[in-house]
C-alpha cells in the first residue's frame, strides 16, 4: 500500500503522451476495476464513518481527513450491487472530481498499471453492468471495468445544468442559430449536460463518444474539402476517454494544416494548475472545469461574439 501511496504524485510525465495510469481495485468480488491515478488524492484504511441523516444511501457516511469533512460512496451499491460488508477492513480512494472531494468505499486496492489510452475501449453493448461503465480494458488477460463515476456523482448529488439569467442574451441567441459546436466526451452523463446546456445557448451540438471518433470525424471532412473552424464554432472536448485522449486529439488537431485553426476547448473533472500547463503545451485555447453551465454558455458566447455573426 506504501508503494501505492508513494507513486500517486509522480505521473505528470505520460499526460500529453495518450498515457495514463490506472489505479485497480475490487469492489463485491473478483471483478477488478480502475480509476485514473490522476484523480486520487489518497488512499487510505477505512476511517470512523458518522452517517448522516437523509442522504443518499450510497453515502455510507462522512469523515473527517486532514482537517475536512469528506463524503464517503459506497461504489458497489452506486453500481447495483450489494453494500460493502465489513467496512472496517476497507479502503477509502480518495479523489477530486470537478474540483470536489469525495471519497469512495472499496473492498481492496490492488496496484497501479502503466497503460495507453489506446488499450482503454469503450464497454461493449449489452454488458451487465454498462449502465455505469464508461470504459473496459483488459490486464493480464482479465477485464478491468472503468466506471462513469460522473454518472455515479450526478445521481448522488445532482447539479444545476440551468443557465444563469444575464448570461446569454436574445441577441446572442438570434446568432447562436446558424452555428454548431463539436463536443467530444466518453461519459454519456457530460455529453447530455453539455448539450442541453448548449441547446439552451442555442447552437446545435455534433456529440462524439472519444478522441478517435473526433478525429476520424475530422479528418473526414477536411478530405471533403471542409474546414472545421467554418463547420463549428469551437470544439469542447474532455481530456479522459478511451482510444485517444483530449491531449492527444488536441496535439493531433494543431499538427495538421487543413484543421489547426479550430478553437479548442478542454473541459474536463481534472484540475489544478498542472492542466493548465498542458493545454498549453498541446495548444488548445483554453481549459474550463466540470460542470459549470454559467461559465461553459459563457465560452460560448465569447466565441459567437468573437465570430461577428451578423
């Protein structure tokens, strides 16, 4: 566990490299399953829970780390199955997502794993549990389920896709009509908060699953003859997904001459000022956490300014 703990800081370097880095654990059996160790904080033993009236289910209780009250999730009961037992001898991951901390109750944690996003595939179809899959992968011959934990998030504590009054004018709006926007993202969950927060603005939204998609879909039209910054607006586009990462897709975009001059913009649950730092190195023009409707219509509206549609 020391090892585990030790290694969770010193990833940075395979960001940009469509690498990552999986943490593995188990929940209710053999099944093992994975989180990005970019989104763990800690992990730790199982603290003193204290429960807490009215909440969710999936929330076992709340403790207290490092000075801070921490939701604890049952994930196991998030995913349809039975509550974790004995949560003594439990584990705690310890993550952020969308600039929140919360942790998640798991029966063990394994090891972490070197891997390429493009060994990381999207669930296949009729798979028992892939209403809360949003990625698979297989390590040592054996799948590795990667849940949509901003599915999980969303159900536990639901958040505003509502757009503040003032935000977006009817003038912006009357414009906003004759444009799309590309959104790229794997969790099906952030693409329908994408798009109806979107619709709402009143563009019209092309949605795609991943990176690889995104950039198929791309290079596809500019064969065509079609520039993509005269097709869209802008492109929105999550950093994690399987096939091909946010990095990546953007790194791929700026290389080639025929579709360099789309405006990107990286919307993603990682942050810090790390994230920063990279989409600057891989030139998207700008970076937005998760979910926050206000300042997403906000980006949007900048870009139907900035383009003057009369």
């Amino acid at each position: 566990m020391a090892g585990i703990l030790d290694s969770v800081n010193q990833r940075t370097q395979l960001v940009g490299q469509n690498r990552l880095e999986l943490l593995l654990f188990r929940l209710d059996g053999k099944q093992l399953y994975g989180i990005n160790v970019f989104k763990v904080k800690e992990v730790l033993q199982c603290p003193k829970l204290t429960l807490m009236p009215k909440s969710s289910p999936i929330v076992r209780g709340v403790a207290n780390i490092r000075g801070g009250t921490i939701p604890i999730l049952d994930l196991a009961l998030a995913t349809g199955s039975k509550a974790l037992s004995n949560i003594d001898n439990a584990f705690v991951i310890i993550t952020e997502y969308n600039t929140k901390i919360q942790g998640f109750l798991v029966h063990s944690v394994e090891r972490i794993v070197n891997m390429n996003w493009e060994a990381i595939h999207p669930p296949p179809k009729g798979t028992g549990r892939d209403h809360y899959l949003t990625a698979v992968t297989r390590i040592d011959n054996q799948l590795v389920e990667i849940i949509d934990v901003e599915k999980i998030l969303a159900e536990v504590a639901p958040v505003s896709e509502n757009i503040s009054v003032g935000v977006v004018s009817a003038e912006v709006q009357h414009k906003a009509l004759s444009l799309r926007v590309l959104t790229v993202d794997d969790s099906s969950v952030a693409r329908k908060q994408v798009t109806r927060c979107l619709e709402t603005v009143g563009v019209e939204v092309t949605a795609l699953n991943d990176g690889r998609q995104a950039l198929d879909y791309l290079r596809k039209l500019v064969d065509e003859g079609k520039k993509p910054e005269e097709e869209f607006l802008m492109m929105i586009s999550d950093i994690e997904m399987p096939e091909m990462d946010g990095y990546t897709l953007t790194a791929e975009i700026r290389s080639d001459p025929r579709m360099q001059k789309l405006h990107i913009v990286l919307h993603t649950s990682l942050s810090g000022v790390f994230n920063q730092a990279m989409v600057k190195k891989v030139g998207a023009d700008d970076f937005l956490a998760k979910f926050r409707p206000d300042d997403l219509a906000a980006r949007v509206v900048d870009r139907i300014r900035a383009a003057d549609i009369s």
